[in-house]
C-alpha cells in the first residue's frame, strides 16, 4: 500500500507532464481511500470529538493509520502550546512589573488570541482534508488529476494561516523572552523555539500542497513568514 505523505510528496519532486503525474496521482487517491481499522472513539474527521478530548487521546489519534489529523492539526496545536507559553510568561511578568501592565497585557491577549486561532485552525485543516478524500473518491471521473490537484492547493490555505499564527507567536514569544527575569525566561525561549518550528513546518506543508502550482502566489508568502518567524527566533537563541 502506498504511503500518502511520501506519494503526496512525490508530486513536488517528480517533473513531466499531468500524464505523467498520473500514476502518482491515482497512488495518492489509493491510499488515501485505503481502509483503516475503525476507530474506538471517533470518526478521524470529527472536529467536535477530537477538540473536547484529553491530549493522550489526540495523541493516539494521530499514531494511528488514519490520514488525518496529520501534519497541519499537528503543526496548530503546537502552535497554540506555544502561544499559551507567551500567555504564562505574561501573566508572571504582570505580577513581576505592573507599572508595564499596558503593553504586557497587550501581548497577552493576543497570544490568548493565537492560541484561540490555532486551535480552529487545526480543525480547519482536518475539515480541508474530508474535502481531498471526497474528491480521491471520484478517481474514476474525467478530470481527476485536476480536481485532486486543486483540492490539495485549497488544503494548502489552512497550513499558511497557521504559519502565520506561529509567526506571529515567534515576535511575542521572543519580545516576551528579552524581557523576562529569571526562570520564565526558558518558557518564553521554548515558546519561540516551537513556534518557529511550526512556521518552518507549515512551509514545507504549503509547499507539498502546491507542488502541482509552484508559481501560487501564497509560496512566496509563506516562505516569507517563516523567514520572519526564524529571524526572531535567532535574536531569542543568540541573545
């Protein structure tokens, strides 16, 4: 059976024409429709299961063989990890120094805004996939490839918003850090180092997504970001 991330992969790497992607196409279709032992708790695809469970159940839904959730929901929840460490970091710095309460809370709201955003995200991303496995299920149609081609660049929306939000989390995490005093300081440094990492992370997403576009607009975007999110990353290590 093939493997969908390495197939998918393949799609970004392999040249020649939409015929000769083909093959590749109809192996992603096939394991992406490839049965899987039934789940005990949820349907992969139920967004309301997945966000009222416990992290170790999250955590067995993603070892499992099912499709999804994957890399993005993955990336996003890290991604709100993350900003929750921005959030902690500024709570102990309103305690620490009130006459910087304006700016500080600030900051802590919208990292508790990130953290919101991240987590519809991840579902965002799993709802996006349910769209790519219902058009693999219709591989026996004319204009398959393209339709599968366009449903993966729409999957690629999801992961570019959530670089964002890790970009974003990486500049307050790394102001939080210059400015923290004593152990905190190693939560605001952790908070960066992962929210850069899912920036890096989504890049890689996006750009599997859009193998079959690489002169979508968005890939410049994104790889931006994530260039951003590691310049405030390295000012976080370096410093």
């Amino acid at each position: 059976m093939p493997d969908c991330r390495t197939e998918t992969g393949r799609l970004g790497v392999d040249g020649g024409s939409v015929a000769a992607r083909q093959p590749i196409l109809d192996a992603v279709a096939q394991c992406l429709l490839a049965p899987s032992p039934p789940p005990p708790l949820w349907h992969p695809l139920d967004i309301g299961a997945l966000a009222d469970s416990s992290l170790a159940v999250v955590l067995e839904r993603v070892a499992s063989s099912d499709p999804a959730p994957g890399a993005g929901p993955s990336a996003a929840w890290t991604c709100a990890l993350a900003a929750a460490l921005v959030e902690m970091v500024s709570a102990v710095a309103l305690r620490q120094q009130p006459r910087a309460a304006g700016a500080v809370e600030a900051r802590r709201r919208r990292a508790a805004e990130l953290r919101a955003t991240a987590l519809e995200l991840a579902e965002r991303d799993i709802a996006v996939y349910g769209d790519v496995l219902a058009v693999a299920r219709r591989r026996g149609e004319a204009g398959h490839a393209q339709r599968l081609r366009d449903a993966l660049g729409a999957a690629a929306d999801p992961p570019i918003a959530i670089v964002a939000a890790a970009a974003e989390v990486t500049r307050l995490a790394a102001d939080a850090a210059g400015e923290a005093r004593g152990g905190i300081r190693g939560e605001a440094i952790t908070a960066a180092v992962l929210a850069e990492a899912v920036a890096r992370a989504g890049v890689s997403i996006a750009e599997l997504n859009l193998a079959g576009a690489p002169e979508d607009p968005r890939l410049g975007r994104v790889r931006a970001l994530a260039q951003a999110a590691r310049a405030d990353r390295d000012r976080v290590v370096a410093g």
